[in-house]
C-alpha cells in the first residue's frame, strides 16, 4: 500500500471501529436520521476543512477561517435584514468580499515572503474586529428566501432527511475532490506543497497558485458563514470562534500531511465525520461534558501526527537508498 494512503485507511478504519461502538451501545445513532443530522451539524466545519485541506496541501495554514465565517455571517445579516437587499444578492457581496481578503492574504504570503501563520493571524483578527465594529449583537435573519431554502430536502429510507445545508457540504467535498486529484490547479497545489523550489523550476506559478488557494480557502470559509447563518438565521460576530482549529483538526485527522504535499480531501471528509461521531455520541450519553470532545480531539490528533512520522519516517531510509542507487 502506498504511503501516501495509510493514513487515510487509518482515518476509516478508526471511523468503523468507533461507529461501530457507538452503535453497539446506543443503537438509534444507526440510522438515517442520524446521518442527516451529522451532515447538518457539520456542514459550515466541512464546507471550510476543504479549503483548509488545500491550504495544508500546499504547506501552509490558515487561522483567518473562523473569524471569515463570523463576519461573513454579519455582513450577509445585516445586508438582508439592515439594508433590504435580497439574499442571493447578499451572498455574492460577501463570497466577493471573501475573495478579496483570501487573494490579498496570498499575496502578502509570496510577495513578502512572510510565513502564512502571521498573516493569516492577522487576518483572523481583522475579519473578527470588522464583525465586532458592525455589530456587537446577533442580526437576525427574517426572509422568506431562508424559508424556503430551509424547508429543502431529500427524504431517506428510515425517516432521514437530508437538508440542503448537509447536501452542499457533500457538493462541495465532491467538487473539492474532482479540483484536487483531477485539474492542473490540484497537481500546482501538491507539487508546491512537496517543494516549493522544485515545483517552480517544474513551472508551475507558484504566485498565482498560492494566491489561488488562500482565495480559494476565504471563498469557501464565507460560504460556511452562508450556511451557518441558514442553519441559525442570524448573524453573529462571535460566531464560529475556534473553528479554524476543528478545520485543521478534521483535516490532519483525515491524514492529510501537516508539512504539505501529501493527503486526501475524502480523508478530510472522513475526520469531519469522526468528529461528528464524538459530539453526537456524548450528546447521546447524556452524562458527558461537552469538553470531552476537545479532550478526544486531541489524542486523536496527537495519535495521527505520530502515525506520520512513523509512517514517513520509515519510509526515508528506502527513499535514501534508492537515491544513492
């Protein structure tokens, strides 16, 4: 088995074995009606773990994620409820003013050269500021358009529902996907995260391709704030706190390589889905802190990084030696 997949296999088999477990002690989380709620609840923390995955891919990272979600949520509020504007129209206003933010942070990463985890910081403290400065109360949403948007679904053999919100996370995974293992865009963001030297002198636009995945990543985070603010009907600057953290979380628990270069998006969508699993199974027992989900989080977390190195680093001394040969 190719290095490159283990942890990905990993990833599932640890999904399996803990559904299976949950299932076992709480048999109703097997059931379709589950399955909807899981895609739901997580739609905003999949919809952005996928443009963190193509930040990550490419050896970067970005905090700004969260903060992103947060304004975007009130800046698409106050449009629809402040201004009167329609919220399709609503929509493009922010995810362009998302484009703007990502593609500026890009830029400032090549051209200055600094390290993406300062600016992206920065970023993060801008976009949250700008909420805060707009509003520090919850903007409720009121629109027949959410209405309607809301009362969308495909119904499931036992009673599941599965809203539009869970559908465009699995749009966007599957979209995610065909980007990154099936366009020159997807082969420019590995070879950058393999060796940023090499994938220059290989011609791939190193400029426009970093530019392009933290646009693509801002993009992506403002279409979580979409969603989130169709599951809440509100906008609120405080919103989404943290998840940048749940992003890089679900990403790294996918087996996507922190150092760049390596990784799936469906093993992203397999760590949104485990991290799913933990919430739902202490929601489920009733007895649990919420905090215990933090808490599993990181063993998990500490576990697969652990299971890369092993993985990678056992993987060295053939790579040396086929290297003098």
């Amino acid at each position: 088995m190719s290095r490159s997949l283990r942890p990905l296999v990993a990833t599932a088999l640890i999904f399996a074995i803990a559904y299976a477990v949950a299932v076992m002690q709480f048999p109703n989380m097997f059931s379709t009606r589950v399955l909807g709620n899981f895609l739901t609840d997580n739609a905003f923390l999949g919809i952005a773990a996928v443009g963190m995955t193509f930040v990550i891919l490419s050896g970067g990272i970005d905090l700004s994620v969260g903060a992103v979600i947060g304004f975007t949520g009130v800046l698409v509020a106050v449009l629809i409820s402040w201004a009167g504007l329609h919220p399709l129209l609503a929509f493009a206003i922010a995810i362009l003013v998302a484009a703007a933010f990502g593609g500026t942070m890009g830029l400032a990463i090549h051209f200055l050269a600094v390290p993406s985890f300062i600016v992206t910081l920065a970023g993060m403290f801008l976009a949250r500021g700008a909420a805060s400065v707009i509003t520090q109360d919850s903007v409720p949403i009121s629109h027949e358009f959410y209405s309607w948007i809301s009362s969308l679904m495909i119904r499931m053999p036992g009673g599941g529902r599965l809203s539009f919100i869970g559908l465009s996370m699995v749009a966007v995974f599957i979209i995610g996907a065909l980007v990154a293992h099936r366009t020159k865009f997807g082969s420019y963001v590995y070879a950058l995260g393999g060796n940023p030297v090499s994938a220059s002198l290989m011609g791939v636009p190193v400029a426009r391709t970093t530019v392009a995945i933290y646009m693509l990543s801002s993009v992506l985070a403002a279409l979580a704030g979409i969603v989130f603010s169709l599951y809440t009907s509100a906008g609120y600057p405080l919103a989404a706190v943290g998840v940048e953290l749940d992003a890089i979380s679900a990403v790294v628990i996918g087996g996507t390589l922190l150092t760049g270069g390596y990784g799936f998006v469906l093993g992203t969508f397999i760590g949104v889905m485990l991290l799913g699993l933990v919430q739902t199974y202490i929601i489920f027992d009733g007895t649990l802190s919420s905090w215990w989900t933090k808490i599993v989080i990181g063993i998990l977390l500490f576990l697969f990084i652990l299971l890369q190195r092993i993985i990678f680093a056992a993987a060295a001394p053939g790579d040396k030696a086929s290297q003098k040969a």
